[in-house]
C-alpha cells in the first residue's frame, strides 16, 4: 500500500477476502471515488425484478446493470459510468433523486447520497482518543436508578454509563466499544438474542456516524480492526447499508437476570457533535420490567460510595 500525503482527502473501503487471509482490509483512496462506490454497492444490490425489468439467461454480474440503471434514471450510460468511476463527482440534485428512487433507498440512505454528491460545510468534531462528557449529563444519568443509559462516541465508543447501563454489559469483553463488542467477541451472539439485526444495525450506523468527512483519524483504524477480525463485518461493511436509527428494540440474555426486551431511543447530545445520549426502557408490567428490576436490586446491594462515568481509551 502506497503512502499518502498527510493533507490529502481519503477514504477506506474494506472487501472480503479469503478466510485465512493475512492481508489488511483497510483500502485508502480519493474521497472524490466514495460516491462511485455507493452507487456500485447499491446496483449489485437490487434485481431486475426489483424494478419490474424481463431478464433472460444468465448474468454474469449480480443487480442491475450500468446501462439498465441510467435508463431508469434519465442519464446517459456514459455519464452513469462516469459517476461509479469517480470522473464525474456532482450530479445534480434531480439526478441523485432518480438514482435513489431506481435503487429503492430510503431516507437515511438517500441523504448520505445527497451528501457524497453535494459536500457542505463541516463541522470539526473532537476526534482524539478521550472524548468528555458534560459533568451535567453524567449527574443526570446518575439519578436514574431505573433505567440503564449510556453516551456514545461517533465510533461507539462507550464515553460513559450509568450504574444500571453498567450492569447491563457487566462482564463482556470489549464492552467499551459497542462494535467491537458486537463483531469481536463471539459471547455477543449469546448476549444480543437478535444479534444478526444487531450486527446489521452497528454496521450501517458506524457508516451513518462516520459521513463523509473522514476528519477522524481513529475510525479508519477501527474500521480495519474490525475487517480484520470480523468476516461477518466485512461482508455488511461492503453493503454501503447507512441507518442513524433513534429508537429500536434489542432482546438481550444477561447472565444474571436472565431474557429481557428493551426498548432504546437514542438522542444527540448539543454541544458535543457525535455523541448520542442512549436510554434503555422495559415494557411496563413485563417480564422484562421485573428482571430489570431485579439488576436495579443488584446494583443498590453491590454500589460502592464512589463509581466512575468517565471512561478514556
């Protein structure tokens, strides 16, 4: 792999490899060609049938077509070849429109690619390894003995938890980072009972959280550990899938309190771009409440006069 100029633009994608592979799957390239590259994913991604076109024999390449696409979209198939290509870098905002509307994105999706085609401003973000939470937070979340909350950094990095969220992840390796505890711990397929829409989930949100201005030079490094551990990673990382989910639904299988559901909303904290507020509730009268409950008891019985929020890495 080639060196690059420290102020050049770049981006990574990773590719699957054969397992057993020693190679590194972090790939640097002209930010210019992330576009092109969503755009490719996407094609390989929906079938004829999808968009209601006859097909006949066999194709050699999976999804539609170059030629098929920019038929559907109004454009050219050499100005379609030229945006994958990265030759050309500024569709216009109707022709970004007819793709998404041809390769059925949804809205998240569709931003992303508005974005990639038409770049604003950006806002810097605190970037280093130690990320800070307001102290005003960390007493907030303190006082909510019944719900277990944490503060996530762009990179899932859990930046701080209350007692209770804690509890919750209480034991697991890599619980310090919500990706790494998802592709590089093989108890999370235990811990998260729905793992496989989990893994899904933290895959497109990495790339949501992550944009298009690359200003972070952490998450290239994290992105490579993860291709490098993780086939399943690699595999859903190369879908370009992009989801800023604010609220779903997790069953977990906790080693103390058994099966419980909750619910989780996610909300962005002002003042500090990149970090999400994530609070956890049970139904009410549920099962899950009581088990939930029963690790609240757990936490009171076993809480010391003093716990720290603030986690560095």
């Amino acid at each position: 792999m080639g060196k690059r100029d420290r102020g050049s633009r770049i981006s990574w994608e990773s590719y699957a490899h054969p397992e057993g592979s020693n190679r590194s799957y972090r790939c640097f390239m002209d930010c210019d060609k992330l576009l092109g590259e969503f755009l490719r994913a996407k094609r390989e991604a929906i079938s004829p049938d999808d968009v209601g076109l006859l097909h006949f024999g066999h194709r050699r390449t999976p999804g539609l077509r170059r030629e098929e696409v920019a038929m559907l979209a109004g454009v050219s198939t050499d100005y379609y070849m030229r945006l994958e290509q990265g030759r050309e870098r500024h569709p216009s905002e109707q022709v970004v429109s007819a793709l998404a509307r041809v390769l059925h994105l949804d809205s998240d999706s569709t931003a992303y690619m508005h974005e990639l085609a038409h770049p604003g401003p950006r806002q810097r973000r605190t970037t280093g390894r130690v990320e800070r939470v307001s102290p005003g937070l960390l007493r907030l979340m303190d006082n909510w003995t019944r719900t277990p909350a944490l503060v996530l950094g762009a990179r899932l990095d859990v930046l701080a938890r209350n007692p209770l969220g804690s509890a919750l992840y209480e034991g697991l390796h890599h619980n310090d980072n919500l990706m790494r505890l998802t592709f590089l711990n093989p108890k999370a397929r235990e811990f998260f009972q729905d793992w496989d829409m989990v893994a899904i989930n933290k895959a497109a949100h990495l790339r949501a959280a992550a944009g298009t201005g690359l200003d972070d030079p952490y998450l290239p490094e994290l992105v490579d550990e993860l291709s490098v551990g993780s086939a399943e990673f690699r595999r859903l990382w190369a879908r370009q899938d992009v989801r800023s989910k604010t609220r779903a639904s997790h069953s977990f299988r906790h080693h103390q309190v058994g099966d419980l559901t909750l619910a989780y909303e996610s909300f962005s904290i002002n003042g500090a771009p990149g970090q999400q507020l994530i609070v956890y509730q049970a139904e009410p009268g549920s099962t899950s409440e009581q088990a939930l409950a029963l690790l609240g008891g757990a936490v009171i019985e076993h809480a010391s006069p003093e716990h720290a929020h603030h986690l560095t890495f």
